[in-house]
C-alpha cells in the first residue's frame, strides 16, 4: 500500500473530518493529549488504542439509541 492511503474507508462522504474531529474529543476526555503536530504514529499502542475502543462504545452506543427510537 503506498504512503498515505487508508486501507478502510468511509460509508460516508465528508466524515473523515467529522472522524477526525471526535477522535480529538475522546482523547481529551480520556485525559490525552493528542499530537500538537496531528501525528499519530509517536503515540503508544497503548493510548491509540484507548482512543479508538472509546470511540467505538460512543459510536455503538449512539447507534443503539437511534435504532431502538431513544434519540
């Protein structure tokens, strides 16, 4: 795979910043402070990974609520 491409993609066109911006937002929550320089990679595996399973409860847990009509 070349320098800078993805291998996942989005269902949804445009979200990528919208992504991008939550990502920012639960690793603030979680009391970690996201790269200055928007740079992941120097990031622990382990805070990376908080970021990103915390990310999916929110999202799953959004999900839930609009499906079962609790908006």
């Amino acid at each position: 795979m070349a320098t800078g491409q993805h291998s996942n993609t989005h269902l949804v066109k445009g979200i990528s910043k919208a992504m991008d911006q939550f990502k920012y937002e639960v690793a603030q929550e979680l009391g970690i402070t996201p790269p200055s320089d928007g740079y992941w990679g120097m990031m622990t595996t382990r805070d990376t990974g908080t970021i990103g399973g915390h990310m999916t409860r929110k999202l799953v847990a959004m999900a839930e609520q609009q499906l079962s009509g609790r908006q």
